[in-house]
C-alpha cells in the first residue's frame, strides 16, 4: 500500500488497499472515491483518465442530496435556498462532497476512513466513509451529520461507473420521466423491467419498490443495508453502466414536505446522522 498519510491530511495521492487477491485504489482528494476495485476477477470500475472530469468515473459518495436540484434551488418547507451550479443543465448535481478533497482519518494495510466538512445553502454537514477490503468483497459504511443548528433534508447514496455488462434491479416500479420524473411511480415493463438480469438498454431512470436489498451489477454483486428507496440506473455512456443506490427519489426535494418524505427525504436534526452500509461482493 502506499504510505497513509497521517490523521486529518488531505492528500491528492490515492491509498492502495489490499487483501489476498483484491485491490481498492479510494482519491482522498478528488470526493474521497473509490477509484477502482479489482476482487480478483479484473477491473469493475471506470478509472481515472486525463479526458474525464469529476463526475464520470470511479464510485464517488452523495451527499447530502442525491442527483439534481434543478436550478440548484432547494425548497422544502420553510426552506428557500440556492447551492452552487454544477452541471451544463443548470442543476445542482451530486450533492456538495463528491469533488473536494476529503481528509484521511486513519488508514492501514485493508481499510481507511475519510471525513469531510462542506457547506452550502442550509447546509452545514460532515460526511464519513470507512472502507473496509476483503479478499472476495468491499465494505462501505457512508454516512452524513447535520453539524448545523437547525434540521435539514437530506438524501444519500453512490455513484458507481461500473463496465457494461449484465444487470438485475429488483424494482416493481420506476418514476417516469428522465433524469426527474415527471409523474407518480409507474408498473416496470418492457425495457424498464431489469427485475431479470440482462444488459439494460440506454436510460437514464430511477426505480422504486425495491423488493430486495441486492443488485446484480457487472463483475460484482452489490448489497445495502440503510434506508434505501430509489436505485438509479445510467447507460447513457457507450462501455459503462451507472447503478446507483439511494435514499431518495430524483427530485423528491422539490416537492412538499409530506410527499417529499414518502419518495425518501429523511429531515436530520441537529446532530443527527444517517448512513448506509454497502457490500461490494464478488461474482
């Protein structure tokens, strides 16, 4: 591995974790990602590249809002606020942590744990990982913690590039509308019917009625254990396949607060922390 910087040091070099067969390469400096893993089967992730900017590679944490505000507004309740534009859309895209330097708590040999404050809007949070490489899987613990003084919205999850190839989503449902929907939840059917594993025509889609806590994605398959409601499935880049995992639906924040919070807007209090646990397992 390469040397760990020490505790609270933000660095551009990437930390090489290793088990047996497995390797997990996570960039401190560029969202804390996780740039590559290889569980001893080849390369699962699209890595980093001179062409490519923060948003199109490796597997990279959201928070504390998942996919876009349109705008970059936030409303919701008493809230009226703007957050940085990020995207050619005009959008809010990927929350605030997934493209500044992160800092290294601690490191070894097989695991790591990254910490970032950030801020923005209404937002004043610090977001965590811990890595933790075994020789057939990858454990990711992402969390987030309101570190303001009054409650806020917030949503989480990843956004891993994995290679094209085969994928199983066990959704019933799915939102119509691409990237945000445009009606309620709608029967899976058709080319939106990934409940069977297959190579998944281009879309840009967020399912819902998860019936398991497991998605069958390229070279791996991939668990969650947190309040999961939406994963969001990206092919709209020839060679690569985006499955996302998530707290809450695309665009749910715009919404009033009451259905806002039935498509998955959980609403921290000071001090409160939400987080989710994801396994990357070998297949």
């Amino acid at each position: 591995m390469t040397k760990p910087p020490t505790s609270g040091e933000a660095t551009g070099e990437p930390l090489v974790l290793r088990a047996g067969p497995a390797t997990a390469t996570i960039h401190p400096g560029v969202g804390g990602r996780l740039g590559q893993l290889d569980l001893g089967g080849g390369p699962l992730l699209r890595g980093p590249a001179p062409e490519l900017g923060w948003a199109h590679w490796g597997c990279y944490p959201l928070l504390p809002w998942s996919n876009r505000l349109p705008g970059g507004h936030l409303r919701f309740g008493e809230l009226d606020a703007r957050l940085p534009v990020n995207w050619p859309d005009g959008s809010a895209i990927h929350g605030l942590a997934a493209a500044v330097p992160w800092q290294v708590r601690s490191a070894d040999v097989g695991s790591a744990e990254l910490e970032v404050h950030v801020a923005g809007g209404p937002y004043r949070v610090t977001g965590s990982q811990r890595f933790e490489l075994e020789p057939e899987q990858l454990r990711l613990r992402l969390a987030v913690t309101n570190d303001g003084d009054r409650p806020v919205p917030v949503g989480i999850g990843i956004h891993p590039w994995f290679r094209s190839g085969t994928v199983r989503v066990p959704a019933d449902e799915r939102w119509p509308g691409e990237p945000l929907p445009t009606g309620p939840p709608v029967p899976v059917a058709g080319r939106y019917d990934l409940r069977k594993a297959g190579v998944p025509a281009e879309m840009d889609t967020c399912f819902t009625a998860l019936t398991e806590a497991v998605a069958d994605v390229p070279g791996a398959r991939l668990h969650w254990d947190g309040p999961v409601t939406d994963v969001v499935v990206y092919t709209g880049e020839p060679g690569w396949t985006c499955v996302e995992p998530v707290t809450m639906a695309n665009g749910a924040m715009g919404l009033p607060v009451d259905e806002a919070r039935a498509r998955g807007v959980q609403v921290l209090d000071p001090g409160a922390t939400l987080e989710v646990r994801y396994r990357f397992e070998r297949r």
